[in-house]
C-alpha cells in the first residue's frame, strides 16, 4: 500500500514511529498513536525523534545516535524522578517541544511533556467520584489595566446550590502561568478525591497568573526564555566589534538566556530536564 499524503505530513511533522520494545510503555502524556518516547519498567526513558537533516539531536543531557531509517533515538542510563517533567529537543542548537506529546507552559515557555509513575499516583488519577469542574474566566484588572485569564475550579454541588464555599488562591511556579494547576498539576482531580475521602472541605480555587505588572512597569523578567531580544534593548556595539571576525567566547548582542525557572506547582518530581 502506498502512503497516503496524510501520512507522509505526519512523518515529516515528526509524528511517524516503529514498534517500541514490548516492555517501554508510552508515555501516558504522549499524543494518540504515540509510542515515543516510552518507559521502562525501572523508569529508564526512551526517545526516537524524526529529524533527517539534522546534524545533532539531544534531550536534556542525553545525545541522540542517528539510525539508518533517519530516526535519531536514546534511552537514559538512569532512572528518570517519578513525576511529571518538562522537556524539550535540541535540533541544531534550537529547541523545541517534542510533536510526539502534549505541551506544557514552563520555564517561560510551551514545553513537552513526560510523566514518570509514581507509586502514589492513585490521588491525583481520575475516579469515579463525584467531579467538580474547572471554568476559564476572563476579568479585567484595575491593577493592571488589561483584560486577564483565570481557570476557577468549584467543587460537586456548587452549580445551582446556595452553599457558601471558601475561595483559595492557588499559584503556579516560577516560569510557569494559570493553566499550570489546572493542566499538568490535575488540581480537579486531586481535589474531588480529597473531597470524596472526606480529607478536604469542598471550596472553590482560583488559579490566576502572577506573571503581572502594573501599567508602565518592565515585564520583562517573565519574558519566555529562548526569545530573540528586540534590538532596541541593547546597545550599538562599539565600532571594532562590528563586522569581521569574533574571537573567543560571544560576540556582541548575541540573542541568548536562562531558564525563567524550574520551579512549578504540583505533584511528585516535577521539573525540567536540563538543556
């Protein structure tokens, strides 16, 4: 059978996978189909990424061995933390987020995303319980003076119901912004099973971003990491620095930075596979 035109832009999306080994399981945060990356039994991760021109592919630390069907591939020589973990993959010196799973805002950008089990995951997995649900809402703040978002989660028996409920303001970690909770900390599902083990009071959580800044006010510092700077922000460079040859080391108003953090709200091992 010929491949169809669908599957051939998969492909080259890098959405086209082999058979991972029998005892690697998908990630469970991996787009449907996904095989890659995968888990091992002692938490070891495989990845295989589609990038037939490139000429050097990494994630995190770990450099990837090009195959002679064009797909770069790895497996970590140790065990990852149990929970869940940002990545994202190194092409050519560019990183992006893996096709192959969901994306998550961290670090001050939209990353890939891995999930290592974790022997307690049973409290923040879906059960048949009674489930609240989680709204977005959007307000507009005096202190700011622009319209914002913000994901409110309100507890079984608050929709029509007169009850009175506390309200706990929630916030995301470093880098991270509103859908942190909502998205990779699964703060509804934490919260209706707490809520149904009679372990938590039902009450409402607003999850707002404190990535804020009054009018006039440098928002800078939460600027995504990996942007390319305005030229406006950086000084002409003095006359024998422009132009020819650069010696050691980087050359003027190179475009460059950090991570804005690794620090993130929620559950288990949560961080971000070094680059």
């Amino acid at each position: 059978m010929k491949p169809t035109p669908l599957v051939l832009a998969l492909c080259a999306a890098g959405l086209c996978w082999g058979q991972a080994p029998a005892d690697c399981k998908p990630n469970p945060l991996n787009v449907p189909e996904a095989k890659y990356p995968c888990i091992f039994p002692d938490n070891r991760v495989m990845y295989r990424v589609i990038a037939s021109n490139a000429q050097a592919v990494r994630v995190g630390n770990l450099n990837l061995t090009k195959g002679p069907d064009d797909v770069w591939s790895g497996t970590t020589a140790q065990p990852a933390v149990e929970g869940f973990h940002y990545y994202g993959v190194n092409i050519d010196g560019a990183t992006v987020a893996d096709p192959a799973t969901r994306t998550y805002f961290g670090s001050g950008w939209w990353n890939a995303g891995i999930e290592i089990p974790a022997p307690d995951q049973e409290f923040y997995q879906p059960k048949e319980v009674p489930r609240g649900r989680v709204s977005e809402q959007w307000y507009f703040s005096k202190v700011t003076g622009k319209w914002r978002r913000c994901f409110v989660y309100t507890p079984p028996g608050y929709d029509g119901g007169k009850n009175k409920y506390p309200v706990f303001y929630l916030l995301h970690g470093w880098g991270e912004d509103e859908t942190a909770w909502f998205n990779q900390g699964r703060v509804d599902y934490i919260m209706d099973n707490l809520i149904a083990d009679k372990k938590a009071k039902p009450m409402i959580i607003v999850m707002d971003n404190l990535n804020a800044v009054k009018p006039g006010d440098s928002a800078t510092i939460f600027a995504g990491r990996g942007l390319v700077p305005d030229p406006s922000d950086h000084p002409a460079p003095p006359p024998a620095a422009r132009g020819g040859a650069a010696g050691p080391g980087r050359g003027p108003g190179a475009p460059g930075g950090a991570p804005a953090g690794q620090g993130a709200a929620g559950r288990g091992g949560r961080g971000m596979l070094s680059n």
